[in-house]
C-alpha cells in the first residue's frame, strides 16, 4: 500500500512539474482569449486531480494526512492542494543508515547507526517543511501573478 501511494504522490509531483514546465514555456505572444482558455483548462484539469485525490483517500487516512500536514505547518483547508505533500512525507523511507524503534513508552524514534544520533522526529521532516515552504510560495507567486 506505501508504495502505491509512494507512486502515485511521485506522478502528482511529475505531473505538476510539467505543468508549471508548460505553462513558463507558453508563447509570450498569446492572446488574451487564449491565455484565459488556458487557464480555464488548467484550472479544469487542477480541480479534476484534486477531486481525484480526495476521493483516493478515505476518511481515516485522509485524517492522517491532515494531521501530518499541520505538523508539517500546512493549514488542510487552505493548502488542500498540497496535502501530497503531507502524504509523501507519511510514506517516505527512512535514508540509509537510519533506523526505527520504540522507547520503552511505546513512542517511536529513529537512530542514526553511522553518527550515533537519535531523533523522535523523522530525519527527513525538516526537508518536507522546507519543501513545503518552497511550493507554497512558489504557488502563491504564481496565483499573485495571474491577479496581475
């Protein structure tokens, strides 16, 4: 099940690339009439994949996710858009040389065997964050920019 879901988030990710990919390289020469044809499509095929992957996700996991996500400093209800984020950081594997175990309180952390180090907090979620961060302002710069 992780790994489906690791797939599928990493297609989400390709395929918002290639957007943000096609849309930096469409002719600066386009008419008014065609950039908004444009944007309406891209806003259909947005809402088409947000509605897809709401309805992937069930209730429980959905709120896994949500949690995740305000951990990850995400609002759920304003960066819906963004919950495979969320999502990805909840399935990622841990990077070679890292461990998982629980304390004797039940509680997991992770152990480093080459540095010795342990943390209660995944190794990769300071780069989620910041990954987080980097899209959410690059959205927001995007959505600035169609305003203009």
């Amino acid at each position: 099940m992780r790994v489906q879901i690791r797939e599928a988030l990493l297609d989400k990710v390709r395929e918002e690339e290639e957007r943000r990919l096609a849309q930096e390289q469409a002719p600066q020469e386009a008419t008014p009439q065609s950039i908004l044809s444009a944007q309406d499509d891209a806003r259909e095929r947005h809402a088409q994949a947000t509605r897809a992957r709401q309805q992937a996700m069930d209730d429980t996991h959905r709120k896994e996710v949500e949690e995740y996500a305000t951990y990850l400093g995400m609002d759920p209800l304003l960066d819906d858009t963004l919950l495979w984020i969320a999502e990805m950081a909840l399935t990622a594997p841990l990077p070679t040389g890292w461990t998982e175990h629980e304390d004797t309180s039940g509680n997991i952390f992770f152990f480093n065997a080459q540095t010795g180090g342990s943390t209660y907090e995944h190794p990769l979620d300071a780069s989620f964050k910041a990954y987080y961060q980097k899209v959410k302002t690059s959205t927001d710069t995007s959505k600035d920019s169609e305003k203009q």
